[in-house]
C-alpha cells in the first residue's frame, strides 16, 4: 500500500474547508448584525440569562 492520496481528494477538501470558511464568516456577519442593531436600538445583548428588571434584591 502507498500513502499517496487519490487526485480527486485535494479538490473534495479544498471545496469542503472553503464551505466550512464561506459559514464560519456568515455566521461572524450575523453576529454582527446583531450587536449593531443592538447598539442602534440602545438594547443590551442577550447573554443567555433573563434581562433584570432592576438590581438584584439583597441577600
């Protein structure tokens, strides 16, 4: 057996990693998007936790 790789999988890999690239900034560009109609909107960024009406009561 020989470790060389078939010719037709450099041009699969190519394609894979540049679909991979193409959504990895997509999704860089929607998080974006977010912040800044966020920010225009004067609205904090959802952090996973329930917005706070006002300060935490005292422990």
């Amino acid at each position: 057996m020989t470790d060389q790789a078939h010719p037709g999988n450099d041009e699969a890999l190519r394609a894979s990693q540049e679909a991979i690239d193409e959504a990895k900034a997509a999704a860089t560009e929607a998080g974006e998007a977010d912040k800044r109609a966020a920010a225009e909107q004067d609205l904090p960024l959802e952090s996973g936790s329930a917005a706070a009406d006002g300060p935490a009561p005292a422990a």
